[in-house]
C-alpha cells in the first residue's frame, strides 16, 4: 500500500504516467483548514454557501424517520447505478455500489447480481447483512461486492456509501500504479486524499483480501486497486458516487496529458491550500443531486 503523499514537486517538469490511488445522513468529515500560501487568496469557494429552506439547488438535508432515510438512500443508491450506466463507468456485470442501512448500520444494500447497471431499480436491490446473508431482496449476490464492501463498511463506521467498478480511465491508471497528480483544479481534490492499493490477488472472493483494502484506504476517500480499478467512499451514497466520477474524470486526464507530454505538477503548497477549497462532502453530495433530478427526469422507472 501507497500513500498517495507527494513531495513538494520539482521545478522542472515531471515526465507523465506513461513515462515512466441513524435517521440523519451522517455528518460530513471537515477538511482540515489550510492556510492561504499567499495574500489574496480566497478560501473555499462553499464557504457561506448554505442550503437555504425551501430553495431550489442546493437542497437542505431535512430530518427524517429511518424508514424515510432508508427509502433515501435506496433511491440514490438505484440512481447512482443507472448514472454510472449513462456515463459508461460499468464494465459488464463487474461492479458496484453500496449504502448502509440506517438502522441496521452492519447491512448493506447493494444491487442484485447478473442485472445490467441501466436496469437496476429500487425494488431489486439487496439488503445484506455481515455475514454475507440476503436479508431482503431476490438472489443472486456478487460475493466479491460482500468481500469487499462488508469490509469496507466493517473498517469506516463514517461511511454511508462506497462505489467500486472497472471503468476504462480508473483501469488504467491503476494499471500505472501511479497516484493521481495535482495537475488541475479538479484533481487537487484528491491530493493526499488517496492511496494506491499495491497488491493483486485476482477477483476479490475472501473477506480477508477486503479486509486489506479496507486498511489499505484507511481515512482517505479514494483507493486505486493496483491492475483492477478505483474505489471510492464517502458519509453519503451521493459523495460516494460523485467521487467515483471526479477520480475517473481525473484519472482521463491524467493520462491524456501524460501522453501529450511532461506533466507540469502543483506544487505542495498550491495543492494542499487547492485541496482545502475543494469538495467536500456536501459538495460532492450537491454535485451528485444535480445527475440526480437529470436521470429521474429521463429514467423514473428507477424508484420502483
């Protein structure tokens, strides 16, 4: 396992990739404050931003019964798959996509194997509890979705939601080995926020391989599981899911520019105080929303 902890990067430039990681949702984690490398330098760009009652966009977060919070989540939860189908981030029938029941914190809901990713709705997914166990919903599981989100779950009491799939940029990069590199805006998001999962074993079956994902992510909010892909977490099914979309939008990038030519890397200080603007988890989840209203608009056949 790696840390995707950079050094101050050099002054010149650094060849590429190809050259050579309850009722109420939970409460985001704050990101720790950064200090402003130099005078003018705005802070975050959410500060002050709230959701004001009864607007539009961003939507507050009301207070709801854990029946209405478990409806919330299976309801993102379904969108969520059909948003990674719409945007070409499955791969066949690999893959997915989790939410932990807000009563029940050891399950997890997640969808049916051998169904497409475009077909799942709320009514065929899974409720599966720790020990691997369909508590609700019809048969089959994907065992390596419990091997790896059980754990996963199991490790990181603040995570709601947890995304996994074999998409093209994600299996690439992690082909590398390589950290995602603060070279935009976008990725700075992910700066120091990542880890690089060092070690392969073939398709995930064992409790135990997840138990070593699941420490190798530690804190962080992304993993890059060497030669198989990215996983993503997050206090939310909607942060989880739109992270999983920044990293594979950040990883195309990445290996765009590396096999255009040099990659020109931030510096630590500029991409530490960029890291601090950045999103969050209300952001993520704001982000997320905004597919959301989209794919329900166009597929509402999703909330049955």
């Amino acid at each position: 396992m790696a840390l995707s902890t950079h050094a101050p990067a050099p002054t010149t430039p650094v060849t590429g990739a190809s050259g050579a990681a309850a009722p109420h949702e939970a409460p985001s984690q704050k990101a720790p404050s950064q200090k402003a490398p130099s005078e003018g330098r705005q802070g975050s760009p959410w500060a002050g931003v709230s959701p004001a009652e009864g607007g539009e966009w961003p939507r507050p977060v009301p207070v709801r019964t854990v029946e209405q919070e478990r409806l919330h989540r299976k309801q993102k939860l379904a969108a969520a798959y059909r948003i990674f189908a719409k945007l070409g981030l499955a791969e066949g029938l690999a893959g997915h996509i989790t939410a932990r029941d807000p009563e029940l914190t050891d399950h997890f809901w997640v969808n049916r194997a051998g169904l497409d990713f475009s077909r799942i709705r709320v009514s065929n997914l899974l409720l599966v509890n720790a020990a691997g166990e369909i508590v609700a919903g019809q048969p089959p599981l994907n065992r390596a979705a419990f091997a790896i989100h059980s754990q996963i779950h199991a490790a990181r009491p603040d995570v709601v939601g947890a995304a996994h799939t074999h998409s093209p940029y994600g299996r690439a990069l992690s082909a590398l080995a390589v950290p995602l590199h603060p070279i935009s805006q976008d990725a700075c998001a992910f700066y120091q926020q990542h880890v690089i999962f060092e070690e392969y074993n073939g398709v995930v079956l064992s409790e135990e391989e997840g138990r070593k994902i699941a420490a190798a992510l530690g804190p962080h909010k992304l993993a890059i599981l060497r030669n198989h892909g990215l996983l993503t977490v997050g206090t939310s099914v909607e942060s989880a899911a739109a992270r999983y979309i920044a990293a594979e939008r950040a990883a195309r990038t990445q290996l765009i520019a590396a096999a255009a030519g040099p990659l020109h890397i931030l510096d630590h200080e500029t991409a530490s105080f960029t890291a601090g603007q950045g999103r969050s988890d209300d952001s993520d989840r704001w982000a997320f929303d905004a597919l959301y209203e989209i794919i329900v608009e166009e597929q509402p056949d999703l909330l049955t």
